[in-house]
C-alpha cells in the first residue's frame, strides 16, 4: 500500500498546520489584515466564523509567520508586518466548562499535548533552577506535569499540592499566576514579542448540557490590563459577542480587531481539487461533474470539499488498488455519505433522515428556502418566501425543525445550529420524495 498515493497528503481533514499555503485557498488577503494588526503593539484580536471554515488553518499560518520571519507566504505591499521582530508563540486549544479568564489561563499553563502548548514553546521559564524553585513554590509541583522532579519527597509533593490548592481557589490568584510566568518569560527571552493563541474559544464557557454560559467572567478587564503580552482568540461564531460574550468590555475592546473568515467562492473551492491533482504528480484527475457537485455541496465550507476528495480517492484506491486515480461523478455519492458519518461522529449531531421525513412537507419546503440562505433569514421572510399551500401549516413545520435541532431561533432569527448542518440537509433534500 506505500507505493500508492496517500490521500491525507493531496488533502486535509484537519487544521492545515504547517507553513506551506499551497493548499490554504483564498485566505492571503484575511492572513495578511490579522497579521498587520497584531503587528501593533498591545493589540488583541479575535478570529470567527463558521464551522470547517479554515479558522484553525488560518490561526496556524499566523503563528507560522510570525514565527518564521520569512515563511512561505506570498508577500505584498500591503503585508506590513515586521520579519525582524522577534516573537514567542503559543497555540492552547480550550476545553468546555472553563467559566472564568483564571480557569482559563491555568488550563493553559497546564497543557503540554502539542508541540506549540505553552510549556513546551516557553520551555525555559519552567526550566532553569531559579524559576523550578519558584514554580515549586507558588504553583505546586503537581501543576507541570511535563517536567519531571528527581528529587523530592512525598512529604513534600503533599504540602506544595495542598498550598497549590488553595492559592488556586482564588480567581485573582490565578491570574497572578501567569503574570508571573510572563515576567519571568521577559527575562528568560529578552526583546521577544509574545502572542498566545486560544483555539476552539467557543467551546469554553459551556455547560455539559450544551448551553452556553453568560460568557469567560473578567475577559475584558484582563485584556485591557495585560501589559507586554497579545491574544488572538479563535472561535465558531457569527458574531464577536457569539465566541466571547463576556459581560464586560471584552467585545468592546476587541471591536475593530476582530475578524471573519468567510466562506469560499464556487471558483475557490473548486481549486482544492486542482491543488490535489497537482500534487499527485498526475497520478490524480477529478472530472468536471464531480467538481460541480462537491462545489454545490460544500457551500463555501472547505472542510466539507477536503473531506470529500480524501473519502472518494481512498474508496477508489481500496476499490482499484491502483496508483492512477480518476473520480468521476459516480464517486461523489458514496464520498458525501462518508463524509456525513464524520460529522455525525465529530460534532456529536445524529442527522437522521428517518426524522426529517417524520416532519413532514412544510418542514421540507422550509429546509429548501433556508439552505438558499447560509446566514439564516428572518421568521417574517421564511413566511414569505414558502409555498403558499404549505403557510397554514409554517408554524407546526419550523416548530418541529426547532425541536428536531435542524434549525434554531434567535429572537426573530432563523439559522442552521451548524453551519456544517446545512450542507447534510441538502443530501437529504436531494434524496428524499416529496
């Protein structure tokens, strides 16, 4: 199986994360904007939008560029920022349940899952002697499990866990905890810029049931109060207040740096496919049909049309275990059912067809008007637009979509929970008698 091709490296079914923007599609001109203001001093920022969209792939380009000084990044006049700075990055995926900016920031002083983790990007602040002794101290030896110590009791372990404990209780506390760590990272990495970036923002501040907190107490005063250090925080949303919904001044001191990313154009999503077939060294062709459909489906959302030609060239490789591949439109039904089995699994959402057609007509004629509009639409304009032999029934039809978790409703808002969502319910419109 080695001397055929390998699907994961003509596309991706996750973040894109190294330096090379060959198969970042159209995302240049938003990388180039974020880049220019955190090239600013104290400035923070904030990157949303919709699920599959390419978020992660764009922070993760960020933190190349600026790590790198002279990454792989078509430069133009308009990129502004300064390859001769020097800065240290961390990248901290959050966890649901985190209610608070402490909670938040010792999270990430405790995590070492990746490369890019802040007690591996930040490794000497935790270990020259001077600062293991004061971590010892102040943190309590159980916080850093990366770093091993050789020579302690475990009388010892004990009494720093327990004071640990209860210095940690305490919200302002916990924030002096990374002040610290922050001073120390000045004097361990002098004339360095630092940038940490918060990942999957949005999953923090939720409840186990799925509903969303008032939002990460303290955020604003934090941000405005943190001297030396930037953020960019990363988010599904449609707003900034969707991702970051602090009831302080976070939004309002992040407004004019924050950023959408937005969905592809049809030409754009259509260049994945392009961009793999190049990388196969001609070993790869995709024909006109399966691209237009593949576009139709994904409806601007990258993650959907890189996970499609990854699910059709390995079912065509499994079916013809040879190294010339040609997906044809025939290949695009079984990829697209695939696909809809992977975000089942990963967004925990189980769209059944059996349900929708339990919900009847109406419901149908609704999901059709709303998969025409990505963004949602207004109660009073879906009213409008829908079949008016289906309008005595609306109520009882959007009703049992809401129930159903097909759609959901913001004050007089109508919009898909997940953006994702919206394109499974046009496989099963498509397939589907009415």
């Amino acid at each position: 199986m080695s001397e055929l091709l390998a699907p994961s490296d003509l596309f991706h079914r996750h973040a894109i994360t190294s330096s090379d923007t060959r198969f970042l599609i159209g995302r240049n001109h938003l990388i180039t904007e974020i880049a220019n203001k955190l090239a600013e001093d104290e400035i923070s920022c904030v990157l949303y939008g919709m699920r599959g969209v390419g978020k992660t792939s764009i922070a993760w380009q960020i933190v190349s560029l600026m790590r790198g000084k002279n990454p792989k990044f078509t430069r133009d006049k308009t990129l502004l920022f300064n390859k001769d700075d020097d800065w240290k990055v961390a990248l901290h995926k959050c966890s649901t349940h985190i209610e608070s900016v402490g909670d938040l920031l010792l999270e990430m002083l405790l995590d070492s899952s990746s490369d890019y983790s802040f007690s591996v990007r930040f490794r000497r602040v935790y270990e020259s002697e001077e600062n293991i002794s004061a971590i010892k101290r102040k943190f309590g030896i159980n916080i850093f499990k990366a770093i091993e110590y050789s020579e302690e009791n475990s009388s010892d372990i004990a009494s720093i866990a327990q004071s640990a404990k209860e210095l940690l209780s305490d919200e302002q506390a916990k924030i002096g905890l990374f002040k610290d760590v922050m001073n120390r990272a000045k004097v361990e990495y002098p004339g360095h810029r630092f940038l940490i970036v918060f990942d999957e923002m949005d999953r923090a501040g939720v409840f186990e049931s799925g509903e969303r907190m008032q939002g990460i107490r303290g955020l604003g005063d934090f941000i405005k109060n943190m001297d030396g250090v930037q953020f960019l925080f990363v988010g599904i949303g449609q707003t900034i207040e969707s991702i970051i919904s602090d009831h302080q001044s976070a939004p309002r001191k992040l407004t004019a740096n924050d950023f959408e990313a937005p969905l592809l154009s049809d030409e754009e999503i259509a260049s994945i496919f392009e961009v793999a077939a190049e990388q196969s060294n001609g070993s790869l062709s995709v024909s006109e049909e399966f691209i237009s459909r593949a576009v139709e489906y994904s409806g601007g959302i990258p993650w959907v049309a890189q996970h499609t030609g990854y699910e059709a060239t390995i079912k065509r490789i499994m079916a013809d275990k040879t190294r010339d591949i040609s997906l044809n439109v025939e290949d695009f039904q079984p990829a697209i059912r695939a696909v809809t089995k992977i975000y089942e699994k990963d967004s925990k959402f189980e769209l059944r067809t059996r349900d929708l057609e339990e919900m009847g007509a109406t419901a149908t004629e609704i999901l059709k008007i709303m998969w025409r509009n990505p963004s949602g639409m207004s109660v009073d304009r879906l009213r409008e637009a829908i079949d008016p032999k289906y309008s005595r029934f609306f109520t009882n039809g959007l009703g049992n979509l809401q129930e159903g978790g097909i759609l959901l409703q913001r004050g007089r808002h109508v919009m898909f929970p997940d953006p994702v969502l919206r394109v499974f319910v046009k496989y099963y419109l498509d397939n589907t008698d009415f």
